[in-house]
C-alpha cells in the first residue's frame, strides 16, 4: 500500500501533456494555450488619449494659459493635425493623440467658454495622459506563453491579436462509470434496499467545473458484463473514472477485470483516510481512476489524484496551498486523513474549520464543505492555527 506522496508521484510518472487542438475563440475561455501569442502589431498601436479634454503643445505652458479650440479628435476618427500651435484639439479616450501635439489635459483641469480652454495652471509636462505607441509591447514580442491558462484578462490579448482559431491542450474524452446494483437512476423511486445514483453527477460536475464536457454511464454488479463494457469504453475514451467496485467486497470486480484487459494497476490502496481502497491504472495511453464508492472518498480522490493528472496533461505546475486549521484535531490511526472543511478568511489568514460528520458515506455534510486539509500520517495531535495543505472542492483556480 502507497503513501499518498508515492501515490502522487506515481500519477505524475505517468502523465504527460496532452497533444494539441485549434478550436474557436469563442470557446477558449478555461482552457490551456498550446502555443505562444505575439503581437501582430505594436501595443497600443497608436499614441494614445488617456483622458478625455483637450492636446497642445507643451512648449505653449510656457506662454500660455488659453487655448481657442480649432477641432475634436474622437476615439475611431483617423489622426488630425493641430494647425495652429497656439491653438488646441479636445480629444476623446482612446483617439489617436493629434499631429502636432504631445500634451494632454483632463476636463477637469479646465474650463471651457465660448470656444477658449482655460488651464487652472501650467503645471503640465510633455506626454502626460498619453498612452505611447509601443509601450507595452513591440510587433512580434510573445504576449503569451505556451502554458497560459485562458482566463478573461487573457481571453482580452487574444482578442486584440485577431486571434479568431486558439491552439489550446486537447481535454481529454472521459467516461464516469457508476456501479453498484443497489443503484438506480435519479428519477426513479428507490425501493428500501436501493439508493439513487448520485456520485456520477457529482464527478461530472467537478470536471464541469473544469470545463470538461464528460459522459456517464452505469455498469451491472456482473463479471462478464462489466468486462465486455470496459473493454470497449477503454477503445472509445481516453480515461475512465470510476466510482465503486475497487475494494475487497466479494462483488468488486474491478480489479481483477482490469487485469484480464491488460490494465497495468500502478496503485490499489493508499494510506490515506477517506479513499483507501483508490485504485490507478494504465493500458497505453488509456487512463482508468477507481474511486471508492462512498461520496466523499469519490470526490477527495479526485481532486487529490485525479486532477493532479489532469494538471499534467495540461502542462500546469501543481502548487501546494496552506490554510490555517481552526479547531485541535485528533487522529489516532497512522494514516494521511482528509479533513473535509469550510473556508474562510480572517486578519489575511485562510481558516479552515472542521465539518463534523459521520463518515465517507455522509452525502448530507459533504455538501457543506468546499475544501480538505491533508494532515500527514506522522502525526495525531493537530492544534489550532496549524498549517497544512489545502485542497478544494469546487472551481478555484490552479
């Protein structure tokens, strides 16, 4: 049986990035950029009105407090020229600044009657206001680099390069098999001795979250069936996630299946508390994840093990976050327990406090927390104010 840190070293052993894909700007928003994005042109363009009111020359403060207005530049408008040097432009946010000119002044340090602007001072000075041509960026540097995960700021540079295709990181296909003949679909009454299928839509939701599309599909307590699906979802998909049949019931026949389809198993069982029985494996360049039945050691394995893969084939480097625990904890089985927790903030510290439940199989208290603290195995006693790595349940960024 792996520690979690050899568990977590044997998914990252086998993961790699994922190949690339062009897909429309329209889409691109959460997902990886494949390739670098470089300026077509200069950034900003032009020189650039920062601020709506009116462009001189700056030599004229030295004789000068009024200025007749000969002409509006507005933002759209091709560049005009100050004929008369003695003279001034109003010009509009984002215009291109006028020829003759290099001096901006806002509305608010003006006033305007009968045609004239008057300063409030010449305490003004060349290329205020003024956005320069190139200054952020030359035609042809990188704007992005290869591994930029699109966000709505990023989304922004794409836009202004033109870019109408983006190459991004293939998601993956996945599959979520259910199992379990206890189960039965959501809309059905359940008999006492049934439960309604809930897990599934659970794991398809954290990869919604991660703005992947997955199916989901349920599979019979039943050997030769369960062989007979597997076999043909491992031609179709990329990876399969399961939840259930991983442990030592007599009716868990993942295991043993995956082996007779030439599955590689690389872990079956972690130290950890939820998620022991947590099972990896590999045929080629197919992925299978079996988690646990109960929902929380479904979900906490899939943001421990599963979405650490995930980030591999993104290309995104994994960083531990801390958060502060709230209350004295104590364990005393030698194992990595998974704190379920709800977050918060206070004096700059991330807080995480304990959510009281029942065990893996309590779905009830599961809703009610959006993180888990992994307290290492060496330890106990937990105090108050101690720190330790974070992980959470919900959509945060990587």
């Amino acid at each position: 049986m792996k520690s979690v840190k050899e568990a977590q070293d044997t998914i990252i052993k086998f993961s790699k990035k994922g190949a690339s894909e062009s897909i429309a700007f329209e889409d691109c928003l959460n997902r990886m950029l494949a390739e670098g994005v470089f300026a077509d042109r200069d950034a900003p363009p032009f020189d650039r009105v920062a601020m709506d009111g009116i462009a001189i020359q700056s030599e004229q403060l030295l004789k000068r407090q009024r200025f007749f207005i000969e002409d509006i530049q507005a933002a759209g408008q091709e560049q005009k020229k100050l004929k008369n040097p003695e003279n001034c432009l109003e010009v509009m946010t984002g215009a291109v600044l006028p020829y003759n000119t290099d001096c901006v002044i806002p509305y608010e340090r003006i006033t305007i009657d009968n045609g004239i602007a008057a300063l409030d001072s010449t305490a003004h000075k060349s290329f205020q206001n003024i956005h320069k041509k190139g200054v952020d960026a030359k035609k042809g540097d990188q704007l992005l680099p290869a591994g930029t995960w699109v966000h709505p700021g990023v989304k922004g540079v794409l836009a202004t390069t033109g870019l109408t295709m983006v190459k991004v990181v293939k998601s993956p296909t996945i599959m979520i098999c259910s199992t379990g003949d206890e189960l039965v679909p959501i809309e059905n009454k359940p008999l006492p001795h049934q439960i309604r299928r809930s897990n599934v839509y659970m794991l398809q939701a954290a990869l919604k979250d991660l703005n992947i599309e997955a199916e989901t599909t349920h599979l019979p307590d039943d050997k030769p069936k369960l062989k007979t699906a597997i076999k043909e979802l491992l031609r179709d998909y990329d990876v399969l996630l399961f939840s259930g049949a991983v442990s030592k019931g007599k009716y868990d026949f993942l295991p043993v299946v995956f082996q007779e389809l030439g599955v590689q198993i690389h872990i079956h069982g972690v130290k950890q508390k939820p998620g022991k029985p947590f099972l990896f494996g590999s045929q080629g360049e197919k992925f299978v994840f079996g988690f646990p039945g109960n929902p929380t050691s479904t979900l906490v394995c899939f943001h421990a093990y599963f979405k650490l893969w995930l980030k591999q084939h993104w290309g995104i480097k994994d960083i531990l976050t801390f958060g502060h625990l709230d209350k004295d904890i104590v364990f005393n089985k030698p194992v990595t327990n998974h704190l379920l927790v709800m977050t918060s903030t206070e004096d700059g510290k991330l807080l995480a406090k304990p959510i009281a439940n029942s065990g893996s199989g309590d779905w009830v208290h599961l809703a009610l927390a959006d993180a888990f603290l992994s307290l290492p195995s060496e330890q106990s006693e937990f105090k108050k104010g101690e720190i330790f790595p974070i992980t959470y349940l919900h959509k945060n960024s990587f």
